[in-house]
C-alpha cells in the first residue's frame, strides 16, 4: 500500500508491507493565516480574555515593561508593540516610561541591530535608548522569590522594578511545557541562568511533563508560579502556521488566555491513535532547519511503544546547529548519567556556549536511542555522524521502512506526513 511524507515541500511515496496495521495516516492541511495581522492583534486586545484592557489597566505614572520573544520565534512583535504603545498612550503613559526587553531565557544575546529587526523601525524609533537584551548571566539580575516547590526566582531587574509588565508572544505545542507562551515570557524568558537551570533540569524528564498536558505538568506549574511572583499582568499570544502568519490571537490575564490559545492550537495539531505504535514513520516538516527538526522525534517517542522504532525523516541540509548535539552523543555516557551531571552543574566544555534548552537535547536523543530503534532518513549527514548518534542512517524512506519491516513484519504503524506540526495521543 502506498504511503507519504513532506520533506521539503514534496511528497515523498513508499510502500509498506501488508502486515503492517496502520494506525494513522492523515496528513495534517495546511492553516490560513488571517488577512490582516495588525487587525487580529487589535481584536484580541479589544476582547482580552480574563481581565480588563490593557489601556484600563494602566495609569498615568507607570513604569511599564514590555516583553517580547526572540528571533528563534515568528512572533510578529513589529506589528504588536506599537499597538501596545498607542494603548499606553492613550491611559496617559508616554513611550519614555516605557521599555522593552527581548525575553530569550538563556539563548545567545541579541545585538540591537537584531532586536531592531524584530520589533520593526516604528518601534525602535518610539523607544530609543529603551530597548534591552536580557543577559541571564548579569549580576543586575534580582532573585524576587520562590516558588511553591522551591525553585528561585530571579529575573531581570527591568522586570523586577516595574509597575505594569506586559508579554508578546508564540503559542504552539512543547513537547515538555505542553504548549509554549503564556508565562514562559518570564521563565526562562527573562530569568537569570541559575533559576533557568534549576527549573529545566530539575522537571525535564518528569512523566507528566510533556505535550499537550497542562493541569499536573510540574514544568509548566512552576512556570504560572514564576510569572505571578514577578507579577506578568497582561500576555498576547499568537498561534502562528509555517508560513509565519498568525492564524489566531488570544490576549489578557496569562494563564486565561494561554489556555485558551493552547486548546486551540490542540484543535489544530491533535493526531489521536487508538493505541501506541509498534513503529511510527514521521518527517520533521516543516519545521526542517537545525535543532527544530528534531521535534518531530521527540513527538514520535509520546506514540511508540518501549522496544519499537522511529523512522526519522529529516534532510539536516543545515546540520551546521545540531553537530556538538551529535558529537556529544557519540559517548557512552547514558542519558541518566549524563541528565545527573547537569543537574550537579557539570556542563560539558563544549556546550557551555549553548542555551540549556539545547543542552537539554544531548538526554533527550540519549533517552531516545536507549528506548528505540531510530531510523533516521537523511542526506545531509554521513551514515558515520548518524551512527555517533546511536541511531541507524538511511538514504531512503523506502529503505528504512525495508530495515523496519525485516523485524517487524508485522505491526502497528502511526505515518505523520508533517510530523513537525503534530500533537499524537491516545484517543
């Protein structure tokens, strides 16, 4: 029976054997963006969910802080932040008490060229002088308390000291956050490397800590607790598709509106299956670039039984990014072994330059080349920098369903043409 996935915008066909079950097999249609974007943003802050307006909120006198992602996200802020600063204007804050800073946890810092490009000339020209890059290694950082469960909040002190906080960004499936925005603005966004370190590798491999799970994620629970410390009043989250168009936005009190954003981004990506898979074939369209391919594996370990396989495919044509990830799991170091050493603060040399979420990587592929047999179908790696890995190379899908169905030839088989972009679960 004939078969597909995306990789690079084509269809890529193969058979599979006939006593392979398959489970799913839908490929996920593509999502309009809206037509006007401003437009959408403006409905969503004229209905905010859970509190009042942003202008009835603020009071003449504030000092506001305005939070927005980096460019590792699509998030529109050009069109978003002066938006904001009309609104502040018009409840009687002018653009001089107010400042923005780039919220981007423990990635590399940003130039102001670079943050520049991603809040648009309007914006830089209205906050000269007032647009900053949080450094998570700054000594400013001011440690403001604790969470319920114990873990130190310390944030910038742009955050720390102001009277109105506001955040811009993204809403879309994590596969340990169970769906990103809200108050991860504030944790990792704008929290100090210590905080960031202890929240990640204390909670990352927790049960409950994944996609699509919410209520009794520990990862995410810690996050709301870190955004009510520092005091995140107002959000606006997008739900972006991949041609970096807002689909739909949600605005308002954090935690309101980031559910709502977040069951309707579960309406877009849900790929419900009847049980786990004995093998599941997916592609990392169309989120293909570096580390960002690697969610689609990630995804498929949720659906795959303990013992089973993954047929990965990925082209890495840019596998510039993932290269100390790959030379890092080359050891025989186990994902325990090395998931206890960075909880103790014992970071690899050649990793230290990396945020934590990528060091975070180096357990996960560990973990996922300890609990299956990955396959992973590619052109830009060599069979020798896949096999570092500990997982299997193929030049073809064909030829890794091939391998598959040599051990299996009977199973029960999950295929996600655009694995990038799916939420798989139990129905």
């Amino acid at each position: 029976m004939s078969h597909f996935v995306i990789c690079e915008g084509k269809e890529v066909f193969f058979e599979i054997p006939e006593g392979w079950n398959v489970l799913y097999d839908r490929e996920q249609p593509p999502v309009a963006g809206v037509a006007d974007g401003l437009d959408e943003i403006r409905r969503a802050l004229d209905n905010p969910i859970g509190s009042k307006k942003l202008e009835d909120m603020a009071r003449p006198g504030m000092e506001v802080t305005v939070l927005f992602d980096d460019l590792q996200r699509p998030t529109p802020a050009h069109l978003a932040i002066p938006e904001i600063l009309n609104r502040l204007n018009g409840a009687g804050i002018p653009d001089s008490r107010v400042s923005a800073v780039c919220a981007l946890g423990t990635h590399p810092i940003l130039t102001l060229e670079q943050m520049e490009k991603k809040i648009g000339v309007e914006a830089s020209r209205r906050l000269e002088g007032r647009v900053f890059c949080h450094d998570p290694h700054s000594p400013d950082n001011v440690v403001i308390g604790r969470t319920h469960r114990g873990t130190t909040v310390e944030v910038n002190p742009h955050v720390a000291f102001a009277d109105l906080i506001i955040g811009i960004g993204e809403c879309m499936p994590h596969p340990i956050a169970g769906y990103g925005g809200g108050c991860k603005i504030i944790m990792p966004g704008v929290c100090s490397y210590r905080s960031v370190a202890e929240h990640h590798y204390t909670w990352m491999r927790h049960p409950n800590c994944r996609v699509n799970i919410l209520e009794g994620n520990p990862w995410y629970e810690e996050i709301i607790d870190a955004g009510r410390i520092a005091r995140l009043s107002f959000k606006l989250d997008l739900v972006m598709n991949e041609k970096k168009e807002i689909i739909k936005a949600f605005a308002g009190e954090p935690v309101a509106e980031h559910k709502a954003a977040s069951e309707f981004a579960r309406s877009l990506y849900w790929a419900p299956l009847p049980k786990v898979a004995d093998i599941t074939i997916t592609s990392a369209f169309p989120l293909e670039i570096g580390v960002q391919a690697t969610k689609a594996l990630t995804m498929a370990g949720f659906c795959t039984r303990t013992g089973g396989t993954i047929i990965w495919v990925a082209p890495q044509r840019q596998a510039g990014p993932i290269m100390p990830l790959i030379k890092e799991m080359a050891s025989d170091e186990r994902a325990n072994e090395f998931h206890r050493r960075l909880y103790k603060g014992e970071i690899p040399a050649d990793l230290n330059i990396f945020g934590i979420s990528y060091i975070m990587q180096v357990v996960f592929f560990k973990e996922l080349s300890e609990k299956f047999k990955v396959i992973h179908v590619t052109e830009g790696l060599a069979p020798e920098q896949v096999k570092m890995m500990k997982f299997i190379h193929a030049s073809t899908v064909q030829e890794a369903v091939n391998m598959a169905a040599r051990d299996m030839p009977v199973a029960d088989v999950a295929i996600f043409p655009s694995g990038g972009n799916v939420i798989p679960g139990l129905e």
